[in-house]
C-alpha cells in the first residue's frame, strides 16, 4: 500500500504498511541493554499477529539481558523499532509450532544450523513506537511514526513538493 502525501494514512493502514514492508521474515538488528551496556545482534525474525519474533538460547547473555531489561529495539532497512519482550517458552512446545514452521520455511539456512530443541526459547516482541522511512507514489520521501500505545500514526514529509 502506497499512497500519495496528499492522503491521510490510518494507525491500521501505517501498521499494515509496516509489516508489509518486513514480509514474512527479516534478519533485523536487535539492540538490548542491561546496567547501561548496551549491545546488538542480528537475530532472525518472523512476523505474524502484529508482532515480532526470534528464537535464542534461553542460556545466552543476550537472553539474561532480554529477561531484566524487556525493552529492546530493532532495525531492518527503513524499519525501526522499539518494544518489549516476552518469553514465550520452548520454540518445540508453542502450540502448533507457526515459529518453528515458518522459521524452516523463511529462514532454513539458519534453521539447519541453529536447532538446538531443548534450549531454543522464543521471544515476542510487541511493538511500542515504530519509526518508518518511506517513499510515496509521487517519489517524494517521508517518514511514519506509529504509536501503537495510542494507536496513532503520525506522516512527517522529508521531501517537499
């Protein structure tokens, strides 16, 4: 869904841009801290149910980051965004198994290597702030901000006419 600068964008319209945008996986950057020492790794992500998602070993340091600090960011191109985590248990328990499948399906060169069935958590990620670059129709740049706290969008111009 693309749009011209002279129409308005719903908060449902920018949402469904944002994960039209991303497609079914991305390997996105994602940014934790924890005690002020802020670090960042590229995780595999899946998106379905409006939300993010990415196994990691529940032994990590990343994961004991994840689990004091919930706060987290990630980026992929012109996507960025700002979250919060949840464990949702072992990748192999989660009911009808959609993150393991689509992690096979998007993403097999990673699932291949990296199946470890008794430590592999996944994590949830649900979107707080979202900030998206953007060209419109008429080939001028913008930026969306999305407040999915508020359920607000709001279309800031780069380019002017």
């Amino acid at each position: 869904m693309k749009f011209t600068l002279d129409k308005d964008i719903t908060y449902e319209q920018a949402v469904e841009r944002m994960f039209e945008i991303l497609g079914p996986s991305q390997i996105m950057a994602l940014a934790s801290s924890l005690n002020d020492h802020v670090t960042v790794r590229n995780m595999s992500c899946l998106f379905y149910d409006e939300k993010i998602y990415f196994k990691t070993d529940k032994n990590f340091r990343k994961t004991k980051q994840l689990f004091e600090n919930p706060n987290v960011a990630l980026c992929w191109s012109g996507v960025q965004v700002e979250g919060t985590v949840a464990d949702k248990g072992l990748v192999a328990e989660e009911p009808g198994l959609r993150f393991a499948k689509g992690y096979e399906k998007y993403l097999s060169h990673s699932y291949n290597k990296y199946s470890h069935k008794e430590t592999e958590i996944l994590i949830e990620v649900t979107p707080v702030f979202v900030e998206i670059w953007d060209t419109s129709d008429d080939g001028y740049a913008f930026q969306l901000f999305i407040d999915f706290k508020n359920k607000t969008v709001e279309v800031k111009p780069y380019d002017k006419k």
